[in-house]
C-alpha cells in the first residue's frame, strides 16, 4: 500500500520544495521507493523531460534527489504565467489552453481528474509518494477550486506536515494562524510543524516552540536551520535577489541582467549571484548585459522598450558591454517578433532590437529537449530547450554559439553580441570562462547533504509519519 506524505506550507517560499527534497533524499538514501509529486505548479522556471514534455525545475530536482528521471506525472499541471492575469496552462507536459484564472477554475473537474490518475499512475509505482502543496495551505476562499494542498492531502488521506519560514518574521502568527483556518478533516491529518530557516543557536527558540505547541496542540517536528551552503534550483522567479547596483565578479567583470515582467528560467543564472537584476537604466556601466528567457517575448520587448532599456542596451553596447540573449532574450535581438497565431500575445508583430541579422516565427508547436553541446573551445555540457520560437538567421557566416551533439549549429555568436536557445548553458562554469566571465567555486546540488541536514529530525519523523 502506498503511503503518501503531504508537505504544506504557511506561505510561498516558506521551505516547502527545500523540505519535499530533503525529504525524497533521505528515504532514497534508506532504500525506499519513493517518488515526489506535486499536483500543480505555477512557475516559469521549467525544464524538458527525456520522454517529452516539460515540468517544473523544482519537481525535477526532487525526481532526481529519488533517483529518478523526471517525467511529465510528477507535475501533472504546470501553471505558465504569461500575462497579468493569464497563464499557459501544460497538461501532462504539454501545451493545453491559455487562460484566465477565472477561466482555470472553470476547469476544476478536468483538472482534478488530471491530478488523481497522475497520482494513482505513481502510487502503482511506489512505496512512498512526498507531494508538495503551492503557497499557503490555508486559503478558505480557494478550497472549492484546491487540486494541490489540503483539497487533494485530504482526498488521499495524506498525514502533513506545516512548514514556516521563521526568516521573514510572523512566525507565531503564520502557524498558529494557518492551524485556526484548519477543517476538522485537516486539522485530524496534521501531525507536525516545522520551524524552518533559523539562524544561530536554535536553542534559542526552546520556548518559543513550547509556545507553538502549546497554541496548536500540534508537535515540532524541529526547528531546522538555515542551510545558506546547499543550493537546490529555485521554483520560481520570486526567488530572484534584489540588488540595486552590480559588483564585480571574481575575474572583475560586472554583470546586469534584465528583470522581465514574465521572465522565465531564471536559474540560468544562479553562477552570477552578483549580478544586479535591473529594471530600469542604471548610471554605472557594465561589461556583460543578459537577456533572460520570458514567457512572453513581445510583451517583455514592449516593456523594456517602455522602460528606456532598449537604448540603455544601445548604449552599454557602445561603450563595450557585451549583449547576451536566451531563448526570448535571444529572439529580442533580432530585427522582428512574429506570432501569427497569437501563442503569447495578442501582438501578432515586433521589431527587434536589431543587434542580430535574423528573425524569429513562433510556431504552435513547442521544442522542449535536453540536449548536448559543445562550446567553441571544445568543452561539453548538456543544456535544455523550451521554445515556440524558430530563428532564421540572414548570415551564414556567423559563428554559433555552440554545436550539439548531432551536429548541427546553434546560436550565434557575433561581435559582443551572442544569442543561444540552450537553457542551462550558463550553470556551466566552463562556458562563463570562456566568455570571460569566472566565478567563485560554489557548492553543487548536493542531495547526500540534504539527506544530512533532514537525518538530525528523521527519528522523529519516522515516528509521525510512516
């Protein structure tokens, strides 16, 4: 029988995809079958599974921290904001609908559908199924329309466990709060909270969780530290820092990257975390300006127009900042945008920045592949491509910006201005090297030492849980 374990959360970012991954690493590590699973993800950072389709980088990481290969049931819905109020919605790693979030709702017995056979298709496979929930547990007005935390946690009869960020403050009102909005039916599975992201001697807190206790009726599963040296691929671009101005990189080269409003895999830039996410002109110049990939390339084109950063580009550019592009950042550079069958927007036409001589078509088919590629030095890495797009480039005679392993030609690489589809080409620190750009050496992803900082909580968590 498969026993399913529910991670909730008092909030977004409160540790819950940090917590579902530690957790996968540990029963991995013991010998357990066990997979991760979460229902539906809203985030731009994606990545392609080997059998096709896309899902979230968060849920990726997990399948990996399991020993598994990602694939499209373990984030049966992914939520791709594409405008204020809309999203492309993928189903089972495909392209579905776009649509409203009143629209979506609409949808609820299709999709709730969708998340329980994605569920049953797991639970066939193995003994423990660790499911994230979205956002903050406990939200009354939503729970009619809820396919991802407590509606689905209770369908299955999952025992959960709270998750709160004692970092950002509220600690006591987020967790006595989120348990005071509970239903008896949810408030019966819960069996523990945690305390999470505590800084310094935790004994500190000793009364504190007394109190937390004592006002829930609810155990501590423990109070876990701030791990700031593990680093796990973030879920989504609220992770982004905040920095107002730029320092240099450990080889002295300063770096600005454009902050889109529908910016989407963002962890292509994790190497660079002094890099100063800009959205709007900035006085001091820079020696590396990138152009992010987005979930609408128009759109965010129009926007950065809107926002002068078009002819601060021009201008970075000519006092010798080099311009890089991915995926829509790439596209940007050409001389026009066409979207005939309005795929990201309802502007059916743009004309580039001009940097490069091409012009991009985006079709109704997605590209969404891992692929391997070799730089013009001669080193391999493998990289991702999620994309409508299709670039034609007008001159032959410029350099790609890699070749795959089949052969062919990508990119482009011209005269400080260099244009790339690969997702995760610059995770590598070999590829930033050999554009100038060196970094500090940095910790891996690293799923034993996840294992190690949840095995100080695990014999307490045995008790609770399994």
């Amino acid at each position: 029988m498969t026993k399913p374990i529910f991670i909730g959360g008092t909030s977004s970012h409160a540790g819950k995809s940090w917590m579902t991954t530690a957790i996968c690493a540990w029963l991995h590590r013991r010998g357990v079958r066990v997979a991760a699973f979460k229902a539906q993800n809203m985030s731009n950072n994606s990545y392609p599974c080997r059998t096709g389709g896309e899902i979230g980088r968060a849920q990726v990481a997990q399948a990996w921290a399991c020993g598994l290969e990602p694939e499209p049931v373990m984030n049966p819905i992914l939520l791709k904001p594409n405008s204020d109020g809309g999203s492309q919605v993928v189903v089972n790693g495909k392209v579905w609908k776009d649509l409203s979030a009143r629209e979506y709702y609409a949808h609820h017995g299709v999709l709730r559908e969708v998340v329980m056979n994605a569920y049953a298709e797991l639970a066939a496979r193995f003994d423990v199924i660790v499911i994230e929930g979205a956002g903050s547990v406990a939200e009354p007005n939503l729970r009619s329309f809820d396919l991802v935390n407590l509606g689905l946690a209770t369908a299955l009869s999952a025992p959960w466990l709270l998750v709160g960020d004692i970092e950002r403050g509220g600690i006591f009102a987020s967790i006595i709060g989120t348990v005071g909005l509970l239903t008896p039916e949810e408030r019966l599975l819960l069996r523990a909270f945690a305390v999470n992201k505590f800084r310094g001697d935790h004994t500190l807190f000793d009364e504190g969780r007394q109190i937390l206790e004592d006002r829930t009726g609810v155990p501590c599963l423990g109070v876990f530290p701030y791990a700031a040296d593990i680093h796990i691929d973030d879920e989504d671009s609220l992770s982004i820092p905040e920095r107002s101005q730029p320092s240099p990189t450990s080889g002295g080269q300063v770096c600005a990257i454009v902050r889109f409003p529908r910016i989407s895999n963002s962890t292509d830039f994790r190497l660079l975390p002094e890099a100063c996410w800009i959205t709007e002109a900035r006085d001091r110049n820079v020696d590396f300006v990138f152009l992010p990939g987005t979930k609408n390339t128009i759109g965010d084109l129009e926007w950065l127009c809107a926002q002068g950063l078009d002819e601060w580009l021009r201008a970075q550019y000519r006092r010798g900042a080099t311009i890089v592009g991915i995926c829509g950042g790439f596209q940007m550079l050409g001389e026009s945008i066409d979207d005939p069958h309005g795929m990201e927007s309802n502007r059916r036409h743009a004309a580039g920045l001009g940097f490069l001589p091409m012009k991009t078509t985006l079709n109704q088919q997605k590209t969404t592949r891992v692929v391997r590629a070799c730089s013009p030095k001669g080193h391999s890495y493998q990289a991702y491509e999620i994309h409508l797009g299709e670039t034609i480039m007008e001159q032959a005679s410029l350099s790609p910006f890699a070749i795959l392993e089949d052969g062919s030609r990508e990119g482009v690489r011209g005269d400080r201005v260099i244009g790339t589809y690969l997702h995760g080409a610059f995770e590598d620190p070999a590829v930033l090297a050999e554009l100038g750009i060196v970094t500090e050496p940095r910790n891996p992803s690293s799923f034993e030492r996840l294992a190690d900082w949840f095995t100080p909580f695990a014999s307490r968590f045995e008790e609770l849980f399994l």
